[in-house]
C-alpha cells in the first residue's frame, strides 16, 4: 500500500452503508471530506446530486486530491430519471473537481452495470463509467456488500430472515450473487485513493469473491446465520416487475423498486474479475455459519 | 511431435488434418471401450438377417434405456453407460443446475449422439472472429471421412451440402406426409420465416463403409447393430491404418506446460500413476469440459468462473391431424427425420432448429403412463400414429449458461458447472410454439404446448465457448487457431473456442473448425521452420 497522503479524500454518499465503511477506512489514513446534503461539520461540503452548486472552490480550499464517488439517486425508478439525476450530477460533479485539482476520481459503480445491461441502474452507472475513462481515475464494481453488521440489500435481507419464516424470491432464486466482503472493500478503496489501481485507466475492476451464490442459497445461509428457518415463495418475475410497476405508477412507495427486478434477472452471465486479480486483490469469502 | 489429447470428433478431425499436411500424431485419449460382450453382442446380431432378430437377442441394447415425459434420462449406447464412465484422473464435477456431461470414451460423445449434422449460417456467427468461408474447407474436408444421409432439399439454400453425393435413409411414413402437409404450403409457411427438409445425419445409409445398408429396425436410439451410425473411433481405426497416427488409450491428462521449444503433457494413467510427454504442439480435443478443466490448471486459473454457452434444448410434442396406420410395425430408422429451421426475428434474430422424430417405441412408455387406468380402452395405435416429437435448439446468445469454476482442495480439483438462467429463454420457446400453433393448419401439426420440457443448461450437450476465439484474446479467451492468451503451442481444438453456440448443431461444426485449427497450425509450423 502506498504510504499515507496529507491532501484529503473527498466521498459522497457518506452516509450509506457502502459510503460509511468507505469514510471510516479512509479516516484511518487521510483526512476526509463528505460531500452531503446536510453538512454536520466544517469538514463537509453542501452537495447533492441535483444541486448546481459549485463545490470546486471548496474542494480545492480544503486540499482535497481525491474523490470517492458513492453516491446515486437512489428513489428514481426509470432511465430518464436516472439520467437526470445521477448521470448528470455525477458529470457536474466530475467537472467541478476536475477544476479544482482533484487529481484521482474513483467511482463506485456496480457488478449490474456491463455492456448489455437492461436495468436503467446498470445503464447509468455504465454512462458514468464512461466519463471516467483514461488518467489515474479508478472505476470499482463491487458485488453485494456484508459484513458482521450489513447494511444494504445484504442487510435488508437478513431483516427480512430475522422478522418473517416465509419470504417471497424472484423466481427461483437461481440468479447467481457475488458477495464482497466490507473489509476487502475497504482496502480496496483506500488502494485505489492511493494510486495503487492507477495502471487500471478506469478500466473497470470487478470487486467481488468470483463464487456465485445463488440468491436463494444465499438467503437460506443468512436465515442459518441467524439461526431461523425461511420458507421460500417462488414468484415469477414478469408477475412481480409488473405489480411493482403498477405500484409505482400509482405513486406508492415500496421497498423494491421494478428496475431492481431487471437487474436481478438480467443480471451479468460472465462478470470479468480478470483486472481485479491481476491487481492482487483477493476477496473474502462468504461463509454462513 | 503433435500430440492431440481426445479421440472424440474434434480430436480426429484435426488428426486428419495433421495426416493431411504430412505430420505424424500421437492421439493421448482415456479410451474407454465398449464392453467385450457387448460388442461380441453387436456382432453376432451384425452377421444375422434381422428377421432372424429374437427379443432376446436384442434385449441387451435396451439396458438401462428408459424414456420419461422429459425425454430419455440419459442415452445409452447398445445398453451401456460407457460413455459417460468416470476414469482415475477424471475431475471431479459438482453439478448444480446443469446437466452436461464430460466423456471418456474413445469417440466421446459421438459413441451415444443423435448424429444430426448441420452447418453453420453467417448470421449465426456474426460474433466469431472467423466466417462461414474460413469453416468450408472444413466442412468439405469433414464429409470425406464421415458419412451423412442428406436430400438436396429446401434447406440447401441455406445450409450447403459440401457434398455432391446425396444418399438418403429413407423417410417414416408419418415424415413423409408431414413434410408432403408442408410443401404444401410452402409459401405461406416461408414468408413466416419457416423453411423445412430432411434431416441430415451421420449415417453410413447405404452400408458403404459396413456389412450392411440400414436395415431400418428402428434401434437407432439404443445403438445401431450395424454401426452405420457415424462414430469418431470408426475415423480413429481408418487414421490408425495409415501408420502416420499412434494411439495411446489409457491416458488423462491433467494439465499442459509450455517450454521454449514445445510442450510438456502432464497426465496420469488408469492407475494413477503420473505420466509425462514431450510435445511440438498439443491440440485439446477432450470436449468442452475436459479441455476448459485442463487449460484452467495449466493457466494457474482456479476460483476464476468462466461462462459455458449452450444451446438451449427443448422437447415439445405435436399431435398431427392425419394419423399414420400401423407405425408400431413399420420399417424405419427412429433418429430425427426431419429438420424445421425457423427464422423470425421476433421470437430470435438467430435460427431456431427443430428436429422431428416419428414414432420410436421409447413413446409407448411416457404415453401409457400418461393415460394411466384409461390405458386400456385408450385407442393407443391410433395416438401412437400421430404424435410426433420436436426436440429444439436456441442459439446460446438467448439461453441459459453455466458458470465454471475451478476449485483446488484436499482431495484434488473440482469444477463446479452453475446454472445460469436467461429469464427470456422459456418466453421464446413458447412464442415459437404459439407460433406453430396458429401455423397448424398450414402444417398439419398441433403443439403440445402443455407438454413442453425445457432442459436444463448442458442438457441437449451442444456447450461450449468456455475460451472463445477472439482476434484480440485477452485473458480467458483464445486467438483463432485456439490457442489461449500467452500460449503458442497448445490449442484448444472443440467447442471450447467457440464463440457462441448457433442451434444448427454443433459437432459438424466443431469437427469443420478443429480441421481447420490443425490445417493452419500445420502450416504456420512449415513456416516458423519449428
């Protein structure tokens, strides 16, 4: 690893599961900067995704010299909305620290985002991928995130296992899911804030342990974990995307949005960790008790 | 010296290129061979008039033969499982969704196939970084050597014959009028993309190349008694006979190293014992899961998943309108009779290919229990006279996949083969099949749409594309003569490098291209002055 910097890091989408083991790890090495939308600290800069602030006086005051990019817009579920949140502000993001001097960008994008995918979150994180290309930016795909107290999708399945013996699965469940583990992630992203994946030229790294778990293996070796049972109710797709978008048509907020349901059953059928072992990175596995 | 590893379909026909281009090959194969007694079985049947053929005598080839709803388990030849025995040295495969099978067998899995053989169609391809053009002299080359029962039909015009010479088996009765239902309405049925023939198949129709012509005793699918059905150990005897070609059965090899001036085989024998061998190149035709196992160790790649693409199979039953009287006693081979090749870009841009296959007694036995207790005042005959069976094929670009994976543990490798389902594959199939319904009037067929079985990934065992070809092979791929990245003189030869799976069949194809690989390496070795 490369030895410690005194410029900063700055990283948005702190405050999510992914972002806040990223902001502790890189505490421990460097000083860091959140960008948020409510600044807790002089530390932090007002930023969000649809705002048109310029952050890039801010970002060169407080010597920040690299860029964590964690944050998405989460509660869009179409293209378009995608695109005009996230891609956009993503760009206007990368321009505002380009002026400022930030000299590396590494972009969490994500193992749905590949040549070909359907989902509109797979989509718009390949379009952003794509502004990164080239320099010493960095872009990271990493698989579904847990850890000993798992925040996210892997989190809100095992809140699903702890309240309830019965769970609904997309399908069969036969999707294959490739887990990373919070620690690998962590030295991953302080590698990458350090230049250690510079050679990469934002070629994008696939971050996960290469072994597939199907969804419902997975979900049944969380239930293990936890010591329950969970009976498994096969749904079938088409039926679940379209309620889901009946449902979202009509304004309701649920917890699983229809795009979630074309990127878990298009999901990629040959993701390449080629880049990420050939930077040495070797992720822990997922072993349920 | 050019060492090629697997006697199946790829390995002799880049052996016969290598003769060919005047080399000399040793063929290193694990070999397993039919059971004494069954091939002295096959020969006293062979040498006798086939009315002279008792139930007895011909019990033995249904051994262990069962059929289902599903289709047959799993198919045998002449009642034995030899195919897919297990050797010392094998590796070790979990399976968890998929179906292929690995094979041991001198000849592969050209010991126990279907024998349907068809070329490859330009649009098909689109994504190899070879064309149609590149795989004729291969296919040319192929039909030398192997036999085809082929009819210059309304296929030709888009699946060549590479053959002047067409001897045909001779159609069932029930084909025959399916496809006279068809030419009836040949214009309608091709302005809807659907275009139809006989079925070409590896098969020695006229006896040229043994005791007899087929004798139509409607075995094929336990294992022809004269062995018309075509086999690669047949081409494996024929190289043999030429002096140029040595054979060394009893050999698995595990793992290929690359020197400066060649390579060194590493391999055990039946016993465990390791052996080594001393190659200029080594060619890999072990089949898809052998040979993906085998440059996975010798590249160092463990826990690195690769996809396998497949073909996807389907078996889908059609009722025809007009029956066929007395097909239980009727004179007829039982492989496919007919082949329907669809193209309609709303359901695939890819050709979808279909074979029919008429009445063969291993439908009694789904159909009987399918009736159950109305199984005696059901007028079977007349059933039996009219149900037909489809088995389907999707190019790999809209089927499952399996994921590959090669794990190191204590007691040796182990590669696991994981489904992974296309959500959108079972919803082309049936649109198909809806498709052939609203066609039934043209065609004289009703689908069975409620009986429709979609095999699991590896099931029709038309898989590959583990290390595909590519003109920029980057890690995990092969450049067009097979040869892994950073690898100069070890080639993968069979379905390993393909870079998807068309569903036009895939032997012929992969036996066209291994040709071509040893062609090529041929001369490039001539040139290179190794």
């Amino acid at each position: 690893m490369t030895s410690q910097t005194s410029s900063a890091c700055a990283v948005t989408g702190a405050s999510g599961y992914v972002g806040s083991i990223i902001t502790q790890e890189l505490r421990k090495h460097m000083p860091v900067v959140k960008l948020t939308r409510n600044p807790k600290s002089e530390a932090d800069i007002a930023w969000s995704l649809e705002s048109d602030l310029d952050i890039s006086r801010a970002l060169r005051s407080l010597n920040v010299k690299s860029l964590v990019h964690a944050a998405w817009e989460m509660r869009a579920n179409n293209l378009r909305k995608m695109e005009e949140s996230s891609v956009r502000g993503s760009a206007a993001l990368f321009e505002a620290a380009g002026r400022a001097g930030v000299e590396r960008i590494v972009f969490i994008s994500t193992i749905s985002a590949f040549e070909g995918c359907r989902s509109a979150y797979g989509k718009t994180k390949l379009a952003v991928e794509k502004l990164l290309r080239g320099g010493s930016n960095v872009v990271l795909r990493p698989g579904l995130v847990f850890g000993d107290q798992p925040g996210g999708v892997f989190g809100g399945i095992r809140k699903q296992v702890q309240s309830s013996s019965v769970l609904p699965i997309i399908g069969k469940g036969l999707a294959p899911q490739y887990l990373l583990h919070e620690q690998t992630l962590a030295e991953s992203i302080v590698r990458a804030v350090c230049g250690d994946f510079d050679q990469t030229q934002a070629v994008p790294i696939t971050l996960a342990h290469p072994r597939a778990w199907r969804f419902r293996d997975l979900v049944q070796g969380i239930a293990a974990a936890e010591g329950r049972k969970v009976t498994l109710i096969p749904i079938p797709w088409h039926m679940l995307f379209a309620g889901i978008r009946v449902g979202e048509a009509f304004g309701m907020s649920l917890p699983f949005r229809s795009d979630s349901v074309i990127s878990f059953v298009h999901y990629d059928r040959n993701p390449d960790f080629s880049v990420m072992h050939s930077l040495g990175i070797e992720p822990l596995p997922y072993e349920p008790a | 010296m050019y060492y090629v590893i697997g006697s199946g379909p790829a390995g002799v026909s880049c052996a016969q290129a290598l003769i060919a281009a005047g080399k000399t090959v040793t063929i290193l194969d694990s070999g397993l061979q039919l059971e004494i007694a069954r091939r002295d079985a096959i020969r006293t049947l062979a040498a006798s008039s086939k009315s002279d053929w008792t139930p007895a005598a011909t019990a033995f080839l249904r051994d262990g033969v069962t059929s289902g709803a599903s289709g047959i388990p799993l198919k045998l030849a002449y009642g034995s499982d030899f195919s897919y025995r297990q050797v010392t040295g094998a590796t070790s495969i979990v399976w968890d969704g998929a179906e292929t099978k690995p094979s041991y067998a001198c000849g592969g899995l050209s010991t126990v196939w279907g024998s349907a053989v068809m070329p490859h169609r330009q649009r098909d391809i689109e994504d190899w970084p070879i064309s149609i053009e590149d795989l004729e002299p291969g296919y040319r080359a192929v039909l030398e050597w192997m036999p085809i029962s082929v009819r210059n039909d309304g296929l030709s015009q888009f699946f060549p014959l590479y053959t002047d010479e067409c001897v045909s088996l001779p159609m069932s009765r029930q084909a025959a009028g399916t496809l006279a239902d068809f030419e009836r309405h040949r214009g309608k049925l091709n302005r809807q993309g659907i275009y139809f023939g006989s079925s070409r198949l590896a098969v020695d129709a006229d006896g040229r190349q043994a005791q007899s012509p087929c004798v139509q005793c409607g075995l094929c699918m336990y294992g022809c008694p004269h062995s018309l059905i075509y086999s690669s150990d047949q081409t494996l005897a024929v190289l043999l006979s030429t002096g140029r070609v040595d054979y060394k059965p009893g050999v698995t090899v595990q793992f290929v190293q690359e020197t400066d001036t060649g390579a060194v085989i590493h391999a055990v024998d039946h016993q465990g014992r390791p052996m080594v061998f001393n190659a200029g190149r080594v060619f890999l035709g072990a089949g898809v899961l052998n040979t993906t196992a085998i440059l996975l160790r010798s590249l160092g790649m463990y826990d690195r998943p690769l996809q396998i693409r497949d073909s996807q199979y389907f078996l889908l039953p059609l009722l025809r309108l007009r029956g066929t009287p007395n097909v239980v006693r009727e004179p007829l081979h039982t492989l496919a009779q007919f082949f329907v090749e669809v193209f309609d870009d709303s359901i695939s841009p890819y050709a979808i290919h279909l074979q029919g296959y008429t009445y063969n007694d291993l439908f009694r036995g789904p159909v009987l229990a399918a009736l159950g207790p109305f199984r005696s005042i059901f007028p079977l005959e007349a059933l039996l006279g009219r149900l037909m069976l489809i088995q389907g094929y999707l190019h790999s670009g809209h089927s499952s996949s399996i994921t590959a994976i090669l794990e190191r543990n204590q007691n040796g490798d182990t590669l696991t083969l994981q489904s992974a389902p296309d959500p959108e594959t079972e919803w082309r199939v049936r649109k198909l099949a809806r498709k052939l319904t609203k066609l039934s009037m043209h065609t004289g067929v009703i689908p069975l749409i409620r009986m429709l079985q979609m095999g699991k990934p590896g099931r029709g065992f038309h898989s590959g594309g583990s290390f595909p070809m590519s003109a920029r092979p980057g890690i995990g791929e092969t450049d067009i003569l097979g040869r892994p990245q950073g690898l100069r003189r070890v080639h993968a030869i069979d379905s390993t490098v393909l870079p998807s799976i068309p569903a036009t069949t895939i032997t012929y194809t992969v036996m066209a291209n291994a040709y071509r690989i040893g062609s090529a390496a041929a001369m490039e070795t001539d040139r290179s002055g190794e």
